[in-house]
C-alpha cells in the first residue's frame, strides 16, 4: 500500500529576509508542537490530499473501463484511510471546513488576489484537531487569514496563533579568503 503523506515537497519560502523569518519560525514551532504531542501536517499538504481525493472520485465517475474504476475506488480508500487516520471521528467535518476554505479562496483569487489565506499546520493531539497559523514577531493575520480562521471555526474547530519571537542575528566579521 502506498503511502500518501508528504507527497509533495514543501517550500519554506526562501526568498528574502522577511521570510526566511517565518520559515525559521515554522520550523521551530512544528519541533516545538512535535514535542508537546501534536501530530503535526502542513496545512498545504492536507489541502492537496483533499484535491487528489476530489479529482479521483470525479476521474471515477466519469470512467468507462472496470479496471480504471477498480483503480480508482482503491486510491479512494488509500486517501480516505490516510484522511481517517490523521483526523479520525472528525474526517467529515474536516471535508466540510476544506470546502468552506476552497469557496474563500476561489473567492479570493476571482477578484484577481493572491493573498495568504491558508493556515502553517493543522495539528491533532487526542481526538482535538487545531488549526495553526505561526507568526513571528509583530507580524499579525492577514484579513483572509481571519476569515478562513471564521470558517475553521463555524465547523467546529479552533484556529490559533503560534506566537513565536524570534531574533536573528547576522554575522559582523565576514573575510573573502583565497584557495590555497
């Protein structure tokens, strides 16, 4: 049985000093949540599982050959075996809330945004599941970050902040040396 977790890599946004910040504070939060007893996924990860969940049931639907189908129904339930055991009893409400969060960013992007509107993990320890959106510093949620924390929170579970400060201090003796 395959495994469908960690399918893709994730990026830590490396482009310039404000973010390579944040990436330093994800990086500490997910260790940090990790050793509190959270299992912890990337919020990205999970939102394309459900993706790939949703393109195979309609590839399925719309298949002519046994086979293709009979391919199909087993990557469903690998998907569904992989969703039931990061979020158990809680996997239909989960559909839901990832519904709710694709309709705020269709709404997003049809006005021609790119805004950031997903969360940095989704987090489970025992039979609670958070939503966590890690901020370093000062920095603050975003307007749609506030509303798909609206939407987590509609369908039952919480969204949170992981403050975390941070202080990065670069180098003050930097010497270019010839090979030798």
């Amino acid at each position: 049985m395959r495994r469908i977790s960690r399918a893709r890599a994730y990026s830590w946004k490396t482009k310039g000093f404000p973010n390579e910040a944040g990436s330093i504070g994800e990086k500490v939060a997910r260790k940090w949540l990790e050793k509190k007893g959270f299992q912890v996924y990337f919020f990205q990860e999970i939102k394309e599982v459900f993706t790939h969940l949703y393109d195979t049931v309609s590839k399925m639907k719309r298949r002519r050959k046994k086979e293709y189908k009979e391919n199909d129904i087993k990557r469903i339930h690998e998907i569904e075996l992989f969703l039931k055991d990061a979020f158990g009893q809680k996997l239909e409400e989960m559909k839901l809330c990832d519904i709710a969060i694709r309709e705020l960013y269709r709404l997003v992007y049809s006005r021609g945004e790119r805004r950031a509107i997903g969360f940095d993990f989704i987090v489970r320890k025992d039979s609670d599941i958070f939503f966590i959106e890690v901020k370093v510093n000062k920095s603050e949620l975003k307007k749609y970050q506030r509303l798909a924390a609206n939407k987590v929170k509609e369908h039952g579970f919480q969204a949170l902040v992981l403050r975390l400060n941070l202080e990065i201090e670069v180098g003050n003796s930097i010497q270019l040396i010839e090979c030798k």
